[in-house]
C-alpha cells in the first residue's frame, strides 16, 4: 500500500477499500468473471469522447504562471460535420478532487458534455492544476514543493482565464458559457470577482451545488479539513494531496466491476456525497471509481481547512506572513457581491458536502442571480452522474441558454 501517502483520514474511505478487499475474497471465482468491465475506466477523457462515437480534440493549454492544462473538446454531436457556425462554446469546470471525466462518465443521454454537443454546443472541458492531466509546468517538476504552491484562489485566478482566453482564441468567439461543479464553481466566483476583463467573456455561470465554505458540511470526508494544519501536513505531507494512490484506484475499480460488488461501491459513494441510491447508475460505478479520489495539492487542502473552520470564504491565511503579502494582518473577503456575470445555480437538498445553510449563505451574497433552484432529494453527485438530471437540470440549462444567447 505504498501508493497511498499517509492513512486513510476518511471513514468513509477506509470502509470503502475494506469492504471491497472482504469482498473480493469470498465471492465466487465464477461469479467474478462474469463480471463486465466498463473498457471507460481505462481510459483517458479523449478516448472516453471517441468511444461513444463523437469527435475529440485535446490542447495543453499554458497558464501565466507556467502550469500545462490539458483541455479536451468535443466540437460536434455523434457523428456530425463539424460546423463552425455552430452554437456558442462551453466550458466545463470539475469539483475538488475530480477532472474532466466527470462530464462524460455516464452513457452520452445521461453525461452533460453530450448532451451539450448534441444539442449543437461546442463543449470544452477543463482540468485544474494539479489533477492527474495537468501535471506539467514549464519549469517545474512534480516532485518540486514550488510545484504544489498553489490553492483554489490559483485556479480561479491563472486557470480560469488561460482556458476562456485560449477558448475564445481558437474559437473566435467573443463570449462562453460556463458550467462549475463544486469547486469548479468556487474558483468561478474568484477569478469573475477579481477580474473584471475575465467576466466579460461569460455569457451565463452556470453553477452546480457551488462549494462556498464547507462550514455546514457533514460528510465525512470533509471533517479531514478540521485537523490542525500541523497534522494535515504530517498525514499528507506538503506537496500532493493524496487520498487513494492510482493502483489503489485501479483496484477498486476493477473490483467495482463486479456486479456482486457495485452496489457496494455505490453505497461508499454516497458515504461521500449523500444517499440517493435510486439515482445513480449503479452499472457504471467502476467508472466513477477510477476517477474519484482525484489530486490537488495540499496547501488547496489547507485553504479550504481555513474556510470550514472559521466560516468565512477569503484569501489564503499565510499568518504572520499576511502584512507583507496583503498589506493586513488577515486575509482579504472575496467579494462574491462584485460579480455582474448572470448566474443560474442549483442545489440539492440532500447534499452532505454543500449543505442548504451553505447555499442560504452564498445566495445572499449574490447580486446577478437569474435563476435558482433546490432539488430536494438530490446529493452532491446527482448534479454530474444523476440519472434524471438530463430531465431536471440540463434541459433547464439549455432553456437558459436559448433565452440568453
């Protein structure tokens, strides 16, 4: 187990693998091997677009700050000519330990990436920093401190605008839409409210059980984030943030493969996120498996410690080191009232990681708000692998897209 750097902080996490190991040993040999692997979980994001049948580019995108991202795009529909008079693009953000995968993990009438680009959209998809596909800099190496200097403000800062920038570049258009999950909506907030010029080019934030403090949180993996930072440095050190190494995550999902096993794995899932069984495919959890605990680095980890501990969402705590870097002996607000972009969010009422109080909190802070909605019954997940979110979100979204074009 050497993959994995530090214990496992998580119960959820711990129950997840031991289950798995319990059960890989008394099952059947027979019964494991009518087990059907989905081929996704081995695949990059580009061969997971190409598998279903759609067209596929991947760039690496350069930050300002030297950091390599890889961007994936799915420029047409199933089988279509590429017509670049087609509708506007898209640029889809990831949540905290995910990637770019999430967008297309489920079958292409379930996964938004699809569904976007069938309706004629032209679908970027992001990766911050620091994930399994972007993990080069220009003049750093990964196992280089300097390398994992960053935090959540990094990315909504340097990321955000290298990837619309290159967007907008390439596509000659003028404006984007944008879709956050999670975090990917938290650095929306930082990068529209710092930078004027980076707002601009959004049409509409569409913004997905947006993260904002954790200070509600009950899932357990998110009480890691109340550990002193003295301890969190010793568990994961002060580079990588690591839950699972990547042979761990292979194994689990190769166990997850089985269908003796996937409603376990579905259940550990949802350890995470909230329980809402009904609504996850319980036949693709191998796939979410292999991409969920993704990385980050720790000092993201530790930037979201400061906030679920105090409540408040602002800059990077560097404690006696604040005077010189912000000119104040504590870190600055952001300013969430400062972004004029029209936002359309969605929650979930059975979200354990974004709870109600939490987005109560976010939506009074709020000054472009277009549209709201709480979906009472849904968890943190629901809002990228819910089988009916096709039906309850992503057709809102399109609505929301035709009225503001």
């Amino acid at each position: 187990m050497e993959e994995i750097k530090g214990p496992f902080t998580c119960s959820s996490m711990r129950f997840f693998f031991i289950m798995l190991v319990i059960q890989g040993n008394v099952i059947p040999e027979e019964a494991k091997s009518r087990a059907e692997i989905n081929p996704e979980q081995f695949m990059n994001i580009s061969e997971k677009i190409l598998y279903w049948g759609y067209p596929s580019e991947e760039y690496n995108v350069l930050t300002e700050d030297g950091y390599y991202l890889s961007v994936n795009r799915i420029p047409a529909g199933k089988e279509k000519a590429i017509d670049p008079s087609s509708k506007s693009a898209i640029l889809l953000m990831h949540g905290l330990v995910l990637e770019g995968s999430v967008w297309v993990a489920n079958l292409p009438h379930q996964s938004l990436g699809f569904i976007l680009a069938d309706a004629g959209y032209d679908v970027w998809i992001g990766n911050n920093r620091g994930n399994f596909w972007s993990r080069r800099h220009k003049h750093l190496t990964i196992d280089q401190e300097e390398f994992w200097d960053f935090s959540f403000h990094e990315m909504g800062i340097y990321d955000l605008s290298a990837i619309v920038n290159f967007i907008l570049e390439k596509t000659g258009q003028e404006k984007i839409y944008y879709v956050g999950h999670e975090q990917g909506s938290t650095i929306a907030f930082i990068g529209f409210s710092i930078l004027p010029q980076l707002a601009e080019k959004i049409k509409i934030f569409f913004a997905l059980g947006p993260v904002y403090t954790f200070y509600y949180s009950v899932s357990p993996i998110v009480q890691i984030l109340l550990l002193p930072e003295a301890t969190f440095k010793v568990i994961f050190g002060t580079k990588e943030l690591c839950l699972l190494g990547p042979q761990i995550r292979k194994f689990l999902a190769r166990e997850c493969s089985s269908q003796f096993v996937d409603g376990i794995c579905k259940k550990a899932l949802s350890l995470v996120s909230g329980f809402n069984l009904k609504n996850l495919n319980e036949s693709r959890s191998d796939v979410y498996v292999s991409m969920f605990p993704d990385y980050t680095s720790v000092k993201t980890g530790i930037h979201w410690s400061q906030s679920r501990k105090t409540g408040e969402f602002r800059y990077f705590d560097y404690g006696s080191k604040n005077k010189e870097i912000y000119n104040q002996t504590t870190p600055p607000f952001y300013s969430i009232e400062e972004v004029v972009v029209p936002i359309a969010l969605w929650s979930g009422g059975h979200d354990w990681i974004c709870q109600p109080k939490e987005t109560a909190a976010l939506l009074s802070r709020i000054t472009s708000l277009i549209h709201y909605e709480e979906l009472p019954d849904w968890t943190h997940w629901d809002f990228i692998w819910g089988i009916d979110a096709h039906q309850r979100m992503y057709r809102e979204m399109l609505d929301l897209m035709e009225k503001y074009p």
